[in-house]
C-alpha cells in the first residue's frame, strides 16, 4: 500500500509539472525535446489520464482490502464503522478526479479546435486555467484522501 501511495504522489508532482510546461510552452510558443506545443500537450494527457487512473485504482482496491478483511473477521459496530469511512473517503476523491478529467478533457478537445481555427484562443486559454486551478485542489483532496484511508488502514490492523 505504502509503495502504490508514493507513486501515486510521484505521478501527481511528474503531471503538475507537465502541466506547467505545457502550459508554459503554449503561452511562450518554445519547444520542449524538439516537439510542437499540440505533441507535447498530447503527451502530457496521455501520462495525466494515467496518473489519474493508477490513483483511483488505489482508493478502489484500498475499500476493497479493508472490506475483504473485515469480511473476514468478526462484523462489529467498529468495523463497519471504519468501511464506511473508506468508502466516503473514495467517494469524497473520485468525484473531484473525475471532474478533473472532464475539465482537462474539455481543455484538451479546445486546444484541438483552436489548431482548427474553430474557437477563439481565450476559450481554450480559460479552460486550461480553471482546469489547472481544480488540478491543485484535487492534488489536495487526493493528499487528504492519502491520509484518510491511512489512517483507516492503522486503525483496522490494530
């Protein structure tokens, strides 16, 4: 559990800063290893949707853990006590990832109108910050989430 946490918090800091020189790249117009701003930014979906995707099978299979093992043991009021913790601990989490892969899905569909000239630039440019900004406070909420079913897990081990 401790090792899939930490690489979740790995991937979380690699797509913050991809995001950034990403974002970096498409107001400076400067290439990054010799790519456009559209194959860097596609690059970076790419390993963000993944980043996002490994995160949510931790807090799925960490409520899936906890419910097998109480399962497994006897059923008291404190038991099921903590699984209903974790399962809103889940819940309180994926719901902000997947706004946040919306947001960044809706950026990402706009910078490829913009390539066709099909919307105005502050439209995409717009989205990219307000993705960006629920991007910090779901790296927040994912931190907090962390913490939470760490806390579950110690306690159900006791």
């Amino acid at each position: 559990m401790w090792l899939f946490m930490y690489v979740c918090y790995f991937m979380g800091i690699g797509t913050y800063t991809l995001f950034v020189m990403s974002g970096l790249q498409g107001i400076f117009g400067f290439s990054v290893m010799g790519t456009s701003h559209a194959t860097f930014s596609f690059l970076t979906t790419i390993i963000y949707l993944f980043s996002q995707t490994v995160t949510i099978f931790f807090f799925i299979g960490t409520s899936t853990n906890i419910r097998e093992y109480i399962s497994a043991r006897q059923q008291t009021p404190q038991t099921s006590e903590l699984l209903s913790q974790a399962r809103f601990v889940r819940s309180r989490v994926s719901g902000q990832i997947y706004l946040n892969i919306l947001l960044f899905l809706i950026q990402a569909v706009l910078g490829g109108a913009i390539a066709a000239s099909a919307v105005p630039r502050f439209l995409h440019g717009s989205m990219v910050l307000a993705a960006f900004l629920h991007f910090h406070y779901m790296l927040w909420r994912e931190h907090l989430g962390f913490r939470d079913m760490t806390k579950i897990v110690i306690k159900m081990t006791k």
